[in-house]
C-alpha cells in the first residue's frame, strides 16, 4: 500500500470547512483517513511538531495544512517544514511555491506573472516592500488602481485610490511595522547621524495594480479533482470589492454563459497542476479575468452549499446533482491526482446523483 501523510496543526486542524467540529473549522482527519484507506493508501497522521525530517520520505505523498495566524509566524515555520520536505524528494501537495502562496497577495502575484503573463500584464502589478519604494516610483497605466497588503483575506486591507495623493496615503497606513519604540529610535538616529541612512518605519510588503472597471461583483470556482463548484458573489453595497461581502448566488451568472466561465477556470487550473483550487475570476464584458487563486487551505462554501458539480465531458460539461461530502470530495481530488491519468475514486457514502447538460 502507499504511503501518504497527513500533517495537522498544533490543533490537531486540517485544511477547513464552511461547519466548525469541536469549535474548529476543520476538516475531519478520522474520515479522511478512512476515504484515503478505503482508495488503497495506508494515510499517517502527523503533527507538524512531530514530524521527523531525517525519515526517508522520497516519493511519499505529503498532505498538510496552512495557516492564516496574525503576522503569519506559524504559517512561517509550516513553509520551512514543507520546503524541507519537498528538498528531500517528498511529493508535497500542493507544491512549496503555492503553500507560499497562500495568504500572500505578493508571493501570488509573483507566480501569476509566470504562470499568466497575458493575465499580468493586463492588471499592471507591482510589488514593493516598504513605503518609500511606492514614493518614489513612477506608475504606468490608468487611474484609479487598487492597493493590496500581502496578508488579509475577505477583502481586509485593500483599498482603492483614484489618484497618487490617495494611493500613497493608503499606502502608508497597510505598510505600518514600527512601534512606538522603534519610531523613536530611528528619528532620534536620524537627528543625531548626520551620515545615517534612515531605515525605513513601513515595511509591510504591497501591491499595486489596476482596477479592472465595470465589474458588479465575481465568480468563486472551485475545483476539487475533476469536480467544478461555482458560485456567484456580488460587491458590497457601494464598493467594488466582492470577497467578503457574504452576498452568494448560485444560480445568477450576471449575464456570463456558464460554460465559457468553466472553460476558462479549467484552462487555469490546468496550468497550475494541483488537485485543488480556488479561484477568483471577473468578467468586465468581453474577458475573464483572473483576479486570485488559492491551492490549499480556502474556504469550502462554494462546494459545500451546492447541490452539485460541473464535470467535463467530452468537449460538453455535465451537472452533476450532489450534497457535497467536503472530505469525500477531497479525497477524491487526491487520489485522482496521484493517480492520474486514471483517476480512482475512494469510496463514498451511497448517494442519489443524476447528472444533466450544465444549464443548472
């Protein structure tokens, strides 16, 4: 049997859900690993802090969790354990980079450029880590545009500028570190130093780019093997921000053929190559476009509160009626993955599904 591990938090958590199990939103690791054991795979379950990095894991599946801690220090010694592993020849999934990735607007948009060029260009992004880089830069493009923390999910710490004087004032404010110590430190260095280099007090990491005009609110995809969840999310009243407005449909597609938004998610997935996906993705009326995108550790609403899935089949996409077993599904995601390119399927719960042209 194959070997797969399943690295939990100092919880005992594991990726998350729309429900909370013992006040925490977690996914259940009793049936993961039964689903995982009943496909073929012989699942360890391993707390980050007890993992042994000297055990010869070469080709071994390694599933594990994120974290989206204040000041993301836990998430930093997760990334260092899973680089670790992935250097010794573990199969992480999803890789480094994307765990990197994760609540890291920066680090995404980094990997988009690569990944998306055509996409990149589009938006215009640019990264800077401290206040006075901004200040001193010449921006391209049109006005207004859209300011991002690294860090922060639902739409915190993003703000929108029509003009540099906004943009650089909000900008200030997300790339705030100092304290109150160390703000007097540095100005008492910079009076008395005539030759001191001021170090700089805003050196939370931001992006920059443009705002992609006319969008009313955004399409939330999942794709969790070969299952694609949809929904639709309008902006906040008055904003132009969608995430975190809480205001679903999953029936509306705003005027957008349903099949065309798949056939774009489907292209991005392909090109990220991991079981699992989330992604944000606008239509300003004649192009999608690819706002963000998560491998692991993301919110499960949009599968969990459906009553189906879209499959590919052939050139023509099916829906597929189903309550969603979100630990089923993910399994189901994994061993297609490792098994590619014929999928298996672990066994689930016995369930009534139809499946029917993709007109849901």
């Amino acid at each position: 049997m194959t070997r797969i591990l399943i690295l939990t938090d100092y919880r005992g958590t594991f990726y998350s859900t729309a429900r909370t199990q013992h006040g925490l939103c977690t996914m259940d690791v009793d049936r993961i690993t039964a689903y995982l054991a009943g496909a073929g795979l012989a699942p360890e379950v391993i707390r980050l802090a007890d993992l042994d990095l000297s055990d010869d894991l070469r080709g071994v599946p390694v599933l594990y969790t994120s974290s989206e801690d204040r000041g993301l220090s836990y998430k930093s010694w997760i990334e260092d354990l899973v680089l670790a592993l992935e250097t010794r020849g573990a199969q992480v999934l999803p890789g480094h980079r994307y765990l990197r990735a994760h609540h890291n607007k920066v680090m995404m948009e980094a990997l988009r450029t690569h990944l998306f060029p055509a996409d990149a260009r589009r938006l215009g992004t640019r990264s800077f880590g401290t206040y006075e880089e901004l200040a001193e830069a010449t921006l391209d493009g049109p006005w207004p545009k859209v300011l991002k923390s690294a860090y922060g999910a639902g739409s915190q710490f993003v703000a929108r500028a029509a003009n540099r004087t906004e943009l650089l004032r909000a900008a200030r404010t997300l790339s705030r570190t100092h304290d109150h110590a160390e703000s007097v430190r540095e100005h008492g260095r910079r009076l008395l130093r005539r030759a001191h280099h001021p170090r700089s007090l805003h050196r939370q990491k931001f992006l920059v780019q443009a705002l992609i005009p006319g969008l009313t609110g955004d399409f939330k995809v999942l794709k969790m093997g070969g299952r694609y969840y949809t929904l639709y999310r309008r902006n906040r009243p008055g904003d132009f921000r969608a995430s975190g407005s809480g205001d679903f449909d999953f029936q509306d597609m705003a005027g957008v053929d349903r099949d065309a938004l798949l056939d774009y998610a489907e292209q991005v997935c392909d090109v990220l190559g991991t079981p699992l996906a989330s992604l944000d993705i606008g239509h300003s009326g004649d192009r999608f476009h690819l706002i963000e995108f998560q491998c692991l550790h993301f919110g499960t609403v949009t599968a969990e509160r459906s009553t189906g899935y879209h499959v590919r089949t052939g050139a023509a996409w099916q829906y597929v009626d189903e309550e969603c077993d979100i630990e089923a599904v993910f399994c189901a995601a994994i061993v297609g993955h490792l098994r590619r390119p014929g999928p298996a399927l672990p066994a689930q719960p016995t369930r009534s599904a139809t499946s029917r042209p993709s007109t849901h």
